[in-house]
C-alpha cells in the first residue's frame, strides 16, 4: 500500500501542477467572461474551468487510466480500480471572475468509504494544503508547516465562515442565523479557502448548504487529517455535498449542530 499512496500523493501534486498553469493563464485576463451552467441563476464556468479539468484528465489517463474520475466540467468516467478521482477544477469561479484570489483547485481520491487523500489549492497565492495518506501539511509562502485545527472554545469567541445568503433556501439560511448570533465574528464568502482555514488553525466554523460531491471531498480529507470534523446538519458523513458543517473540533461542531436543528 506505501507505493500506492506515494503514487496517489504524487498524481495528486502534479494533477495541482497543471491546474495552477492552466487557471492563472486566464485569472485577471482581459474579456474574461463565462457561461453559466443554469437558467434561474447565474452559475458560471469559464475557459479556465475547462481547461483546467481537462488538463488534470490528461494527466489521469497517463499516470492512472484505470482509475474512475468524477469532474464538475466534463462528469463521471468509470473506473475498475475501486478509486475515484474528484475534481473542482477552479472552487470559486465566481471569485475567479471578480479578480479575487482566494479561489482553488479542488483535488481528491476516495475509495468505497469516502475521500482519502485531498488537496486545497490556491494557485494565485501559491498555497497548496494537503490531508490524508498520512499528510497533514501546507506549502506556501511562508514555508511548509503541519496543519491542526484549533482547540476548542465557545461558539460565543469563535469564527464563523459561510457562503450564506448566495447559496441556501431561506430554511437554511434561518438555521445559520441562529449560530451566526451566537458567535463572535461572521465572515462570508472565500469558498474553499475557508475550508483550509479551518485546517490551519484560523478558524472554527463553515457552515454551507447546496454542495456537490467535488465542493466537499478534498476538504474532507484535508481537515479530519487535520483533526477536524465535517458531517452534514445531522452529524452524518456528507461525501456527496447537500447541507455541510465543517468544524475545528467535536465540541464547537455539537454546539452548532444544536443551533442548526434547534
């Protein structure tokens, strides 16, 4: 199994290795516009969503052509191996199109039980976080460090991150309220990036609803290899998206999974 999930690790890092040149060839470009993927909101993909994906496929069908791989672009390719390649080849891309930098790339593989291994990528800042097989760590501008989630303290002096209202129904907006009131700082947006936060330390709380399985594998893995926890709002595991809470410790993800089905 430990020549496995060095091969795992390393088509990981160069599946992220593609997707940075390929996104930051379009990020900030002039005439950058998108498609969107739906008729009642806007949802958009662009140029770099598909190249992107495209390129990490390539690289699948060379290194690991066995392997299935479920893509938010271009969907699912059955595999024989009983490993399944997720990707979000830009986590963001509303973000993306705004110019702001804390979009990523979303990389992971599960087997039958869930995700196993996962990358949090942030080419524009050069960030890359990893959990799973073992690894818990984040390269970036400041060096290589180990990742841990932090502590835990009351909801009333933790951070709290979401993508609330823009994604939701009002019922769900409702039940992040009721945690929103209790804690001391609400931030809202940053997509993927706040799912490393809470794998960094930073913060204690995300709070979502509507995902697909590509928005939530790799945070997944990166934060329980991190000693988080992610469940949906009931305390379930949630490999498959819906309704998530991810959260730096047991004891602040009860205090807020109370709030959420109070």
């Amino acid at each position: 199994m430990a020549g496995l999930e060095a091969e795992l690790i390393a088509t990981a890092a160069e599946l992220a290795d593609a997707a940075r040149v390929a996104t930051l060839a379009h990020f900030r470009s002039q005439g950058l516009t998108a498609d969107t993927k739906e008729t009642d909101r806007f949802d958009p993909v662009t140029v770099a969503d598909r190249l992107s994906e495209q390129q990490m496929r390539a690289i699948l069908a060379r290194r690991r052509p066995d392997d299935a791989i479920l893509g938010e672009e271009f969907g699912p390719k059955a595999g024989t191996t009983g490993l399944t390649w997720v990707l979000d080849p830009i986590d963001g891309t509303r973000g993306y199109l705004s110019g702001t930098p804390t979009w990523g790339v979303l990389i992971s593989v599960r087997d039958a039980k869930g995700p196993i291994y996962g990358l949090i990528d942030q080419p524009y800042i050069g960030e890359r976080f990893e959990g799973g097989l073992g690894r818990a760590e984040v390269n970036g501008p400041m060096g290589r460090h180990l990742l841990a989630t932090r502590p835990p303290r009351p909801l009333s002096d933790a951070i709290v991150f979401t993508t609330f209202p823009e994604v939701g129904t009002p019922e769900d907006g409702a039940a992040f309220r009721r945690v929103a009131a209790r804690a001391k700082l609400v931030r809202y947006g940053m997509d993927c990036y706040a799912y490393a936060l809470i794998a960094a330390g930073q913060i204690d709380l995300v709070i979502e609803a509507g995902l697909q399985a590509y928005d939530v594998q790799a945070p997944i893995a990166v934060i329980e290899a991190a000693g988080g926890i992610v469940t949906d709002w009931q305390g379930q595991p949630c490999p498959q998206g819906g309704r998530v809470l991810a959260a730096a410790n047991r004891a602040i993800h009860a205090e807020a999974l109370a709030l959420l089905n109070a």
